[in-house]
C-alpha cells in the first residue's frame, strides 16, 4: 500500500513540475480563465495536457529521442511554436475584456494550447529529461528532489492526475480572484499577451540560431 501510494505521488510531483512552472502554457490558461471562465480555462489546460499524453506516447515510440537527435526538425518546431504564441499573443489583446463564455471559446481554447503545447521547447526539453522517469520509474525527479518510484502504470495516473490538479485548481484560484476584482481579466489578459510575446520571441532567436548551426555544418 505504501509502495503505491509513493509511486502515485512521486507521477503527481512529476505532473506537477511540469504543469505548475510560469510559461507561455499557463498565460494562456489564466488568460482564458479571466476573460472566458473556468470552463474556458480548464478546457484550455486540457489542451496542454492532450499534448502531454501525445508526448508520452512518442516517446514510448521513441519519437521524442528522434527530435533530441534532429536539430533541424527541433529548429522548425519552435519556431512554428514562436510564431503561434505571437499570434495568440495578439489574440489575447484583441479579447481583452471579452467575458464571453460562449462554448465555442471554450473549444477555441482548447484547440489553441494543444497547438502550442506540441511545439513547446520547454515540454518538449522535459520529456526529453524528467519525462524518462515515466518510462522507466525506478526514480522519480522532479523540483529537484528524487523520489523512489516501483509502480510505473500507478506513477503515469499520478502524473497526469497532478496535471488534472493543477488545471482545475489554477483558473478556478482566477476566476475567484476575478469576481473581486473587475479590472483583473483585462490585466490578466494584457500580463498574459507580454508573456507570449517574450516566449515567442526567445524561442524565434532560438529556432534562428539552431537553423543557422544546422547550415553552417553543411558543406
């Protein structure tokens, strides 16, 4: 019982450590929460982890070592993955104070962080490094402490339950602080476009400068 119970909190702590951290994913859940409501939010923070459970099937796959060995494919990637948080960067301008909570928003939200969570660095990065303790959970990693792990289909449910954790909890804490607070979503939403904006710029220079070194080792 106990071996389980550590084997679904070391998954947890692991969904946790890549759900939690401040980033271009969870601007767009705080930007949809305000503006659009929990649903919104919650929908949005599905997205991202749709992409998480497409993670771990390539990598079961062996996909995701392809893309740590292909630096021209990684360059691409991020910089669609640039290009898309400068778009929804603009998106979330424009809507500002936009209240709306229509379904269809919520669907837009959804599809919007699945899109840019397949062409995230930093998700892509941690599959490529914490990512390995879901396939092979003798150690979990993750905030940088190590936990003992010996129930790898309990550590997956752990960790994806630590995501579904997070998802929830973070735009209901928004839309908590909102109903206060009437000025919040604006801000929330203009906060949310500067991150996006910063993120897709980095990962631009990131995907030029990869692409550059990819070239010059062509004869």
């Amino acid at each position: 019982m106990l071996v389980a119970l550590l084997s679904l909190l070391g998954g947890a702590v692991l969904g946790l450590s890549l759900a939690a951290p401040p980033g271009p994913m969870n601007a767009v859940i705080a930007e949809e929460s305000v503006n659009r409501g929990w649903r919104a939010g919650f929908a949005a923070g599905l997205g991202a982890m749709s992409a998480d459970a497409a993670f771990f099937v390539l990598a079961l796959a062996g996909v995701v070592a392809f893309i740590r060995d292909a630096p021209t494919v990684r360059g691409v990637m991020v910089g669609i993955g640039g290009l898309l948080m400068l778009y929804f960067a603009y998106g979330a301008v424009e809507g500002a104070g936009d209240f709306s909570e229509a379904s269809a928003a919520t669907s837009a939200g959804f599809r919007k962080a699945f899109a840019l969570a397949l062409t995230n660095p930093y998700q892509i990065t941690w599959w490529l490094t914490a990512g390995v303790g879901l396939l092979n959970p003798g150690t979990i990693e993750a905030f940088g402490y190590s936990m003992a792990s010996a129930n790898g289909a309990l550590t997956v449910i752990g960790f994806f339950g630590g995501i579904v954790l997070w998802i929830t909890s973070f735009p209901a804490a928004l839309r908590a602080a909102g109903e206060q607070v009437d000025a919040l979503g604006r801000a929330i939403a203009y906060a949310s476009a500067l991150v996006l904006v910063w993120f897709g710029l980095v990962f631009l220079w990131d995907s030029a400068t990869t692409l550059a070194t990819v070239a010059a080792l062509v004869p």
